[in-house]
C-alpha cells in the first residue's frame, strides 16, 4: 500500500467511525465494507492489522483487526513463511498478556481465541510453549483469569468437529489434551479453594453411609468463607467453574479428582454472597451435571459417582434445613439445575449404586421429599414431582417394600398440593388460558400431580385409590347437597355470599379428583389383579355416586344459576360425564349393576345431547364421549329398543353443538349402535335397521346429494366444506369395523360417493372443493375398498386420473397430493384386478406430476413426497411389471423372489426414469425429501435387491454414489449421517473390488481443490476392511480428510508451498 501505517490507521477508524454512526445510509454501508473486504483479502494485510491493534483506542477497529487476522490464520497460516507465523504469534501474544483488567472481555477472549487457532495448527511440534503457557497462567495470581480464559477456549475449539483438521490431526489433539487432563483438575482445584473456600466447622449432620463401605462417612466441611469476593475473584470463579463444565464433556472421568467434586459442590450451595452471584451457584450445578449425564461409566468411576452422590444428599440437607432461609432464595434456574441433577441421578445412575451392599436411597428421598414441600413456587414443586417419577419408573418390585413409606407420603403432598381448599393462594395465581396445544399452566400442573398419582398407584392401587376416594367425596357430599339449595324463582343458590369462596374452591377439588379418580380406573380393569375383587365393593359404590352425581347435574343445570360459579359447575359436570365413560368397563364386568343403570346413564346423557347448543360445549362433549362408551360397551339390540335411543336417531343429524369435535363423537356414537354387529336378525329386524341407516345418512347429507352442475360456487363450498369432514371422520371411525359392519356403512354412504364424483367432475377446479372430495375417497379407498368394488374404484380412478391430467396443463397443484395416495392405495390393492391402472398411473407421475413439482420442491415439499411414495409403492408391490417373477421364468415355486434372479427389466426405460426421480430427490436441499428417497432406495434394496441388478449397476450405481458422498462432504444433510453412510455401504457392498479400485479413484480424480499428492495419500490411507462398522468407521475418516484438504486449499493463495 502506498499509505503510511498512521495513515492507514486514521482512515480506517474513520470508516469504522462512519459505519457505526446511525445516520449512514445503507448504500454507503455496503461501500464500506466493500473497501474493508477488499483490503481483507490482500495477502500481507495482518501485518497492518498488528499495527492497528497496538496503536489504537476503537474498540470497532481492534475487533476488525483481529477479524481479519482470524481469517489469515485459518485460511492461509500453513502458507505463511515461518518467520512470518513466528511474528504474528509473537505480536498476538505479548498484546494478549499486555492487555489489563479494564480491557474489554471481547478483545480479550478474541485474542485468546486466535492464540488457540494457532495451537490447532502448531502444537506441540512448532508452538510446544503453547499449553505450558496456559499452566503457568493458571498458577500465577495475575494471569489466573486469562489462563482460564484460554484453557477454556482450548476445550472448546479442540474437542469440535471443525473441518480443517485431519482424522489424525483430531486424534493428536485429543490424546495430547488427555495426557495434561490430570494436572490440569489439580490446578483448578487449587483455584477453587483458593477463591472462595477455607476449613469450617464440624458438620452437624450425619452424611448418610458410603455403598462401599458401611457405616463410613466421607469427610465433607460446612461453611464458606464469609469474606466477600473481591471482583476479580467472582470472574476466576465464574470463568472457572464454566471451563470445568465443558472439560467435565468429554475428559475421561478416571481423571477427575475427588476434591475438585467436593469444591464444585461448596459452590452449590453460596448463602452468604449477595444476590446477583446465585449464577455462580448455577454454573457450579450445570458442571456437576455434565458428569451425570456421562452414562458410559468406565472401571475405577464407582468411587466418583458415590461421592457424587452423598454430595447431592448434603446439598439437599443444607436446603431443607429448618434453620436455614435457603429454599426461600431459591432461584427458578438454580431449581431448574437442580432437578436435572437430581432426574440424572435417579435415572441413570441410583440403580448402580443400589446395587451396592447397605446402600438405601431413603435418606435421598427424604430429603427430596421435605424439599419438595417447602418449595415455594408452583414451577419449582413441578420439577421436583419430574424427579420423583424419574425414580418411580426406575423403581424394582422387589425394592417396592423399601419406599412404599415414601411414596404413600408423596400422595398426601400432591394432592393437598393440587386442592384449592389447602393450597388456594398458589393455585389462584395460575393461568387457565388454553395456548394453541388446548395446554394452559393449570392443566399442565393438574396432568402431572395424577401422573405422579398413578405411578404411585400401580405399586398400591389400592392404598391410593382410597386416599383419593376420601377427598373426593368430602367434595361430593357438599356438590349433592347444593340440589336442595336451589332458589327457583330466583334462580340462585341459597348460600351466604361469604361461602362462595369456599365453595368455589369445593368445586374446582371436585373437578381435579374426580380427573384423579378417572386417571386412576385404567388399574381397576383387569381382573387377573389380586386386588380386582377387593376393589368391587368400593368401585360399585363409586360408579353409583358418579351416577347419582351426574343426574343432580343434568336435571339441577347449576350452570344456569346467576352465581359467579357458573364456570366451576360446568367444569364439575364435564369431568363427572367424562369418569363415567373412564370406569364404564365396570357396569358390563359387573352384571348386578348393569340393568339399573343403562337407563340411568342414558337419562343423564341423552337430554343434554338433544339440547345440543343449549349445554355448555365442555358438558356436550363430555356427554357425547359418555354416549360413544356406552355404544361401544352395550350390545346395539339392547339400546335400540328404547324409545329414548330410537328417538334420538332420528335427531342426531341435525343436531348442532357448541363444543368443537363433539358431533363428530356423537356420529360415531350414532354409527356404533347402527352398524356394530347385531347378531341374528329376522328379515323385518334388518329392514328396520337399514331404515335407521338410510334415514340417519339421509339427514346428514341431504344438502350434499342436492349439489348439481347449476349450483353456485358458494353454495359448493360451503355445503361440501359442512358435511363431507362428517363423513370422511365416520369412514375413519369405522376402519377396525368387521366386514358386514364395513357393508352396511358403506350402504349409508354410497349415495354421498357418486354425488361426490359428479361434483368433483364440475367443480375440481375450486382448490377448498377438490380437497375435501379426495381426502373422502382416500378414506373410502384405506377403509371400504372391498366394500365399494372393483368397477367403481376404476370409474373413480378414471375421473381423478382424467381431471389430474387436465389441471395439471394449468398446473393447478390442489389436491394433488391427496390424488397420489389414493393412488398409492389403489397400487398397493391385492390381486390382478388392480394392475391394469399401472401404466396410467405411471404416466401421469412421470409425464405430468414429476415435470410440474420437481420444479416446485421447496415450495411443495409435501407433493414431491407423496410422488415419491407411490413410485417406492410401486416398485414394492408391482415389480413385477417391470421383473418377471421366479415362477414365470421357469424356476422351481421356492426359489426366493429376493434373490437377484432375472436381470433383464422388461420396461428398462420406464424403471430407469422412475429410479431417476429418486436420484433427482437426493439432490434437493429439503431434509424429508431427502430422507423419503433414502429410505425408499435402501427398502428396494433389502426387498428386491436393486443395486445387484444390472440396470442399476451400469447406469446409476455410481452416479448415486457419488451423490452421496459429495452430501457428506458437503455436511448439507448432516442430520442422516448415519443413513446416508449405510447407505453407501450398501452399495459398495455389491462389488467392493470395483468399489475401492474404480469408483474411489474416479471420484478422487474428478474431484476439485487436491493436490495429486493429495489424492495419493487419500487412497492410501483408506482401509480396505470390509465389515460394516470398520469401513463405515473409515469412510468417515476419508470424508473428513478429503473435506480438510479441499477447505485448506481453498484458503492457501496461488502459488503457494503446500505443506
């Protein structure tokens, strides 16, 4: 450059200056950082950049220096001359130890960075000072910050997969790194004690006993230090405690020390420093918990995760304690460290210890459990609940006597937890705003509290059912009683105003046990239980509560009263239905209550649903699931005999309700009792039911079958967007229906089906019309196919088909998707009949669909996977059109059809196309496209062996695998590593000879960026082993040097030495 260095200086720190001020224009941003790029880009730029750093006071400018000398060194460092690496990183080093307290921790850190870039490169063998440095700085009083500085970033950038590095290189970094592990935890350690820690007094409580050693205690001090922290101090800790965290990733765990766990752990549990160091107490929590998620525990670790343990139980002692004020300070992210310590623990690491001689976890779960009653907040009470079902599933039947104590304790806590009556200031305060999941904090903490209940309660159903059962009908009593506390003419309750509170919370217990005692009925089932019998008398009387309970509701309409209860009612009669259905096994289990109350629950049922929008839409919908458990329970004949069920029937399509779905529940309800088998019927029972059918379906579609070619397009839409979701949800309903149910339904909705196709005919061009029609038949299709018959699948096939071609010359995409499922059924149909659609089919895909979407992929992922999936289906299920099978060639009945046999397609060109569509699809940067062409090509492989057939193997085996190779390479699919490298194996496996010879040497030699002497070392160092896991293994190793070499070239300047 032509410029002096202070010249240099000057302009760019007026450029920086000018960039960063608010009032410069975009445009003259981009012309800025088009001169910064350029002078980026000249090949002895970082010498000007050293002197930019140490002459300098913009902070803009240091870090653009240290930008483009990062760039240097990782793109260009191997190609400098020594003397000029030896000056740079002289220059960045003695800046880095130049640089004071007061410099910011950015340039700092990037300056440290740099120096590591280095060391990637450099050490031992050309910078051997570089982790001696690190130790030094560690062990002095001034540099202290800085060397944890480094060793941290050193962690870091060793231990990632940055693709500059050879295989070999990573392998030397690591094992190097590993061999300086040992003293590098001792000096941390000594940091520790020295920052913060000196002996204190004796501990007041017994830690519990080791496993390996009954009766022995490990020596633990109690007390922190009660001097503060100096500033300087509060960084080292923090920034040492973060560097332990990220060595404690990958370092073996045979190295760590047992007094630097014992010194993480006095910094779990900081009372004395002031508020804002509770993040030091965090990061102390998130070092020990990247020990515990270690699950690979190698031989001499028993003795770390034991002291791991009786640590975890001293923390818990020192927060419960009663005379301490910790759990009130506690933090939501410390909490949040701490149950997924204590979750780590339990699940991957107590059954181990367990295992020991004299260990017992009831000092941990005592502690767990008084921590889990003193925590203050809802968020926090529901994390330690995550713990304790964490150790419910990993508890042993035969250590359930050892906890039962325990875990009958634990019911008491969760629900006095969960009823307002105990616990209304907490309960209040929550959200019961449902978000878009229908999940609102409320009914997230209601879903735990009973999931913990029943996993207690499979260990003691009994015990547990009863403690719910006395709560709940404390509640049920004051609920029966408010029948009588009816104003009539008021209509009010007659309540003082100040029992509206009380009874407020009464209700919303009401309503949470009685989901409990629901959630509960699943374990009360199953009659091969010891305890089913036992349990009769008590479940008898509580299905005749619920009954009783229900009809006070339905004939009282609480929900009607002017009370600000109004929503508590209607919560309490919606989940009273629901437990209903939940325990209604029981009325045909139990025969003796059977009869007495069928009429009584259709009583309590059947008024609401005839009331439809007049009931709440909870209580409907409710209603409408106790209906469908009674239809799937009561035998259809039973039902149909009552005037009141009869009369429903005849209502039920139209019928219109508030709740979203439930019409859809009462359909199927209606279904059920229809079409379920009847057993033998006389002529005039079948008439009489068909009537039934005919009338129900007759009501439901009425509007629908009187569509024509005249209707207006509104009226279409509107009609069509009604009533065929009602029918495409009853076809689905129906799938597990036998085949004379199928026969009957498919008898309701025959009429719908043709009016559909006509419709579809004249109307396929309205995107909200075409839809709903073929996601109709591609429900008819999966269920009723049998049922509608060979001749009308084709006619409905031609009109898709017809109408497909013709909307694809507009290239109209609606439903398109949709069309290639039904035709992907239509594929998959079993015998002959069905084959004579092929080759329409086929040309449709691959001369109309495949033209139209492979330009419209990122767009229309969803059709690119629907195509590929019907021609995945037809190669499985037709490949016979394009292979003869073994039998017509000749071949003896057992010979397998999955051996490679015949090599000769019989529509060579057609099979080449269709297999090109997945090479196309491999290339797309889509990741489920991606996958779904993986995945298909690997199933034709295990089914039909493809790439053995001569087609293949010819014409695309190498083009795929190269595919393959360049998008591991390229790390565009990094997520299918593992598919995509089986994949390859696969194909290599054919003929590996070929494969190592031809295929690696063509690909090697027509790959850009190497050197010749490159590629040499590429081939050689391949290991020819041909078992899956080592070529697999070194196939890795060969992508990742190949990829290192390619981004080291790129980086090196024209006419440079390579090394």
């Amino acid at each position: 450059m032509s410029q002096t260095e202070k010249e240099s200086l000057l302009a760019l720190e007026h450029l920086m200056e000018e960039f960063f001020t608010h009032s410069t224009s975009n445009g003259r941003k981009h012309d800025i950082e088009t001169q910064l790029n350029s002078f980026s880009n000249q090949r002895d730029c970082w010498k000007l950049c050293v002197y930019f750093l140490t002459h300098t006071s913009s902070q803009y400018v240091s870090m653009y220096a240290l930008t483009t000398i990062e760039s240097v060194i990782n793109r260009q460092w191997v190609s400098l001359e020594w003397e000029h690496r030896v000056q740079l990183k002289s220059a960045l080093y003695n800046y880095l130890i130049e640089q004071d307290v007061t410099a910011p921790y950015f340039v700092r850190n990037k300056l440290a960075k740099l120096i590591v870039d280095i060391a990637r490169f450099d050490w031992p063998h050309f910078f051997p000072e570089f982790l001696t440095n690190i130790i030094q700085l560690l062990q002095s009083s001034d540099g202290q910050l800085l060397g944890l500085v480094m060793l941290h970033i050193t962690s870091e950038e060793f231990m990632s997969t940055r693709p500059d590095l050879s295989s070999c290189r990573k392998e030397e970094l690591t094992k190097l790194l590993q061999q300086n592990i040992p003293q590098i935890f001792q000096i941390l350690c000594t940091i520790l004690e020295n920052v913060g820690i000196k002996p204190r007094h004796g501990a007041t409580a017994t830690p519990p006993p080791s496993p390996t050693q009954p009766g022995a205690a490990p020596d633990l001090t109690r007390e922190l230090i009660a001097a503060s922290f100096r500033p300087d101090n509060k960084f080292i800790t923090r920034e040492c405690l973060s560097t332990i965290q990220h060595l404690f990733t990958w370092a073996n765990l045979t190295a760590i020390p047992l007094g630097l766990i014992k010194n993480i752990f006095y910094f779990t549990n900081i009372s004395t420093y002031a508020q804002d160091d509770d993040d030091m107490c965090v990061l102390a929590m998130s070092a020990l918990n990247e020990l515990f998620y270690r699950k690979c525990t190698p031989p001499g670790t028993q003795n770390l995760f034991t002291e791991l343990y009786h640590h975890t139980v001293q923390l818990l002692r020192d927060i419960v304690c009663p005379n301490s004020t910790r759990i009130e300070t506690l933090g939501n992210d410390f909490v949040d460290k701490l149950s997924e310590l204590l979750a780590l623990l339990v699940e991957q690491h107590l059954w181990r210890l367990e295992a020991e001689p004299g260990f017992s976890a009831l000092d941990f779960l005592s502690l767990l459990y008084q921590l889990t009653i003193q925590l203050p907040s809802v968020q926090c009470y529901l994390r330690c609940l995550a713990v304790w079902a964490a150790f419910i599933k990993q508890l042993k039947p035969q250590n359930t006597h050892k906890y039962s104590e325990a875990l009958l304790g634990l019911i008491g806590v969760v629900l006095n937890k969960m009823q307002f009556t105990y616990n209304l200031s907490q309960l209040e305060e929550m959200d019961n705003e449902s978000d878009d999941d229908n999940e609102s904090e409320w009914k997230v903490f209601l879903k735990t509290s009973n999931e913990v209940v029943a996993m207690i309660a499979e260990y003691a159903p009994i015990d547990t059912f009863n403690e719910v059962l006395i709560k709940w009908k404390a509640a049920n009593d004051v609920y029966r009683l408010l029948e009588n506390a009816i104003d009539d003419i008021n209509c009010t309750l007659k309540i003082e105003p100040s029992e509206n509170i009380r009874l407020h919370c009464i209700l919303r217990d009401l309503s949470s046990l009685t989901q409990t005692l629901a959630r509960l009925s699943t374990l009360f089932t199953d009659k091969d239980n010891d305890y089913y019998k036992r349990s009769a008398p008590i479940i008898d009387s509580l299905v005749h509560s619920l009954i009783k309970s229900a009809s006070a509701a339905t004939n009282s309409k609480f929900y009607l009263l002017k009370s600000r209860l109004s929503d508590d009612f209607v919560e309490v009669h919606s989940q009273i239905l629901a437990a209903l259905k939940t325990w209604m096994p029981w009325i045909p289990l139990n025969s003796e209550i059977m009869s007495p109350h069928l009429q009584e629950l259709l009583d309590i049922t059947l008024p609401i649903l005839r009331g439809g929008v007049q009931y709440p839409g909870k209580i409907t919908h409710s209603a409408a699931h106790l209906l469908l458990g009674l239809s799937n329970m009561v035998f259809p004949p039973s039902l149909i005999i009552l005037p009141s069920v009869v009369e429903f029937l005849h209502l039920a399509p139209n019928l219109r309700f508030s709740g979203s779905h439930t019409r859809e529940v009462v359909n199927n309800a209606v279904c059920n009792i229809l079409v379920r088998p009847w057993g033998e019927l006389s002529h005039s029972d079948a008439s009489h039911r068909n009537a039934l059918i005919n009338t129900f379906f007759d009501g439901l579609t009425r509007e629908f079958k009187e569509l024509g070619p005249h209707s207006s397009e509104n009226k279409v839409k509107e009609v069509v967007s009604v009533t065929l979701p009602l029918l495409s949800h009853i076809i689905e309903f129906g799938t597990d229906f036998p085949s004379q149910s199928k026969k009957l339904l498919y008898m309701g909705i025959k009429p719908s089906v043709d009016t559909a196709l006509q419709v579809f005919s004249n109307y396929s061009a309205i995107p909200e019309v075409s839809d709903q029609i073929l996601a109709l038949f591609l429900n008819v299709l999966s269920v009723l196919q049998q049922q509608l018959g060979v001749e009308n699948t084709k006619h409905a096939v031609e009109v898709f088909l017809d109408v497909a071609v013709t909307q694809q010359q507009s290239k109209n995409l609606s439903g398109l998707d949709k069309l290639l499922q039904i035709l992907q059924i239509v594929v998959e149909s079993p015998g002959s009949t069905y084959k004579n659609f092929l080759p329409g089919i086929l040309q449709l895909c691959m001369q109309h669909v495949y033209p139209l979407v492979i330009c419209q992929v990122n767009e229309q992922p969803d059709i690119i996977i629907a195509l590929l999936t019907l021609l995945h289906s037809i190669l499985v299920h037709r490949w016979q059109y394009f292979y003869m099978s073994q039998v017509r060639l000749g071949h003896s009945p057992g010979c397998s059809e999955t051996e490679p046999g015949p090599d000769s397609p019989q529509q060579p060109a057609q099979l080449l196309a269709v297999l090109q569509v997945f090479g196309q699809a491999l290339l797309q940067p889509d990741i489920n496209v991606f996958r779904t062409s993986l995945l298909a090509l690997e199933d034709l492989q295990s089914k039909w062996k493809l790439y053995q057939k001569m087609l293949f193997r010819q014409q695309l085996l190498s083009q795929f695998l190269t595919v393959l190779c360049h998008t591991l390479l390229d790390r565009t699919h990094a997520i299918f590593t593992d598919d995509i490298l089986l994949a390859i194996y696969n194909m290599a496996a054919i003929n590996f000879q070929t494969f190592f010879d031809t295929f690696l040497l063509d690909f090697l030699q027509n790959m850009d960026g190497l050197t010749s002497s490159q590629r040499d070392s590429l081939k050689q160092s391949f290991n020819r082993e041909t078992d899956m896991p080592t070529f697999i293994q070194h196939f890795q190793r060969f992508v990742n040097d190949l990829r290192c070499y390619r981004l080291c070239n790129m980086s090196i300047p024209l006419g440079s030495v390579i090394l």
